[in-house]
C-alpha cells in the first residue's frame, strides 16, 4: 500500500510539472510566423579522375528561421548544400580528393513568407561548423521592404534530460506549407566538441524527410524560450576515409547562444560575397541573386 502512495504521489508530481496545452498554443501561436519557406536552385558538378565532369541541376524547398525585422533568415547548410557534407568528408583525404571533384552552386534564391508573397533572396554566410546558412531578402531600389516576423529569440537556460521542447515547423509545398508541431524530450546531451542537444519523440529521433521537414526550424520551452535550431551534428565526418566509414549524421538542437553569435556574423557579411566558416566552401562562386 505504501508503495501504491508513493508511486501516485511521484505521478501527480509529474503531472503537475507538465507544461499546459495552453502554454505550447501560445508559443506556436506566437513562433509560426517567424517560419518561411526557402527554395533554391543547386548545381552540382561532379568530376572523376580522367572523366569528363557532370553537371545536374534540382530545384530545393526547405524551411528558414527569421531571427529578426530585417529578414535575416537561417537553414541549415546540409539542406540548402547537401554536397557540403560529401566536400567536409574529402577535406582530409588528399588520396580521395586527388580522384574526385565536388562542387555545387546555389542560385535562384526564393524565400516564401507567411501570407503567401515570394521575393529573391541572397546567401551570406556559411558556417559549417554549425551546419548554418544564412540569407537576406534581396529588395531592389524603389521596391517596399517586405514586412518579417521573427521568431521570439530570448535564449532559455541549459535544457537538462528529459526537458520538454516544442519544435515549429511548415509543411511541404505539396501541403500547402501549413504550420506543423513536434514534441520531443531531451534525451541526451553532448558537450564536445560543443553543446548540442539530442532530442527524441517516445525515444525514437525525428526523422528528416517527412511531410513536415524539421531542419532549419526552431524548438522552444513551454515559457517560450528559444532552445535553439535543428541541424545536422556531422563529427568525425571529416577525415572519414570512405562513404563506408562515414559517421551517421544525427539530428540536434543547436543551442541557441551559438544560433545567435553565428547571426551576429552573417550580419556583418551581408555587404559581401559569400563567407565561409568552418571548413573550406563547396563553391568558390557567390549565390546569384
């Protein structure tokens, strides 16, 4: 009987500590219009030793975070460039390197905003390391500089096992790009080579892929705190010496602190070419308009 008593006791406690609907409805309520929609143009070309390169185009849509009035808009890398994972594992392999040639280019940037208007955008930052892109709407002279939302950027404390995070996303386009939730718990905390958090939904990962696509987009406390963004934790990824040996990328939340400070970067390069951070850059050219 004791035991009965402590076990509810121990439940009530824990459902009394649960965050309420009404908190997660106001921080979707709040965040959801900070979330855009992104599409690109990526040109891969690909060359073999003593064959002549290969070039393909496809077109990309993915989700964008604006983290402030002006448009700043950030993605992850490994979406807007998924050869810059293949570049990242060819780094440090002269060997490999020697034999293959990867490169890519992104053009006809397109950034969808919440009421359905599409404008241009321009990349302006890369930062590898975090699996981070930035992009800024690009506003011709004469032209009304469109109206953005960002999300609510306040950064929550150090999130702990088993914290309770609210992802907000969008659908695809095939889905009329409607907003979408996650719940997800903290399931493990990485510290090196920096923070990151591994969050999972009923001990099973968020999988890239489905109808509404989670990379690029923000998770929140129930008190409407910015966790940080999701990416692609990619260690040991360079230096891999075969696609065999290539770690699995997990998904993970980057902290926002670091969201933040990388932002700070992108802003600071808007007025110039693309710059690179982190590992050399998947094309030498700058993102056509």
């Amino acid at each position: 009987m004791r035991r009965f008593i402590l076990a509810l006791c121990i439940l009530c406690c824990g459902i009394v500590n649960l965050p309420a609907a009404d908190d997660w409805s106001a921080v979707l309520e709040k965040n959801t219009p900070g979330i855009v929609r992104v599409s690109a143009t990526v040109t891969v070309e690909r060359a073999y030793a003593g064959q002549a390169a290969q070039k393909n185009d496809s077109r990309l849509e993915l989700n964008g975070t604006v983290l402030d009035a002006n448009g700043l808009i950030a993605v992850s890398l490994v979406e807007i460039d998924p050869v810059s994972l293949y570049q990242e594992m060819l780094e440090n392999n002269a060997e490999i390197k020697s034999k293959v040639s990867v490169k890519s280019d992104i053009s006809d940037l397109k950034i969808w905003l919440p009421g359905g208007q599409e404008i241009p955008g321009r990349l302006v930052y890369r930062d590898a390391d975090l699996d981070l892109a930035f992009l800024v709407p690009v506003v011709k002279d004469g032209e009304t500089q469109p109206t953005f939302t960002p999300i609510s950027t306040t950064p929550s404390g150090e999130l702990k096992l088993l914290d309770s995070v609210l992802t907000v996303t969008r659908m695809a386009k095939a889905f009329q790009r409607t907003p979408a939730v996650y719940m997800s718990q903290v399931s493990s905390v990485l510290r090196k080579p920096r923070l990151l958090y591994v969050c999972m939904n009923e001990g099973k990962m968020l999988v890239q892929g489905s109808p509404g696509t989670f990379l690029g987009t923000p998770a929140f406390t129930a008190d409407g705190k910015f966790v940080g963004i999701w990416g692609m934790n990619k260690t040991g990824i360079n230096g891999a010496i075969s696609r065999q040996e290539m770690p699995q990328p997990i998904p993970v939340v980057l902290p926002a602190t670091q969201v933040m400070e990388s932002a700070k970067q992108a802003r600071s390069a808007k007025e110039k070419p693309v710059v690179e951070k982190g590992d050399k850059p998947t094309s030498g050219t700058k993102a056509k308009d």
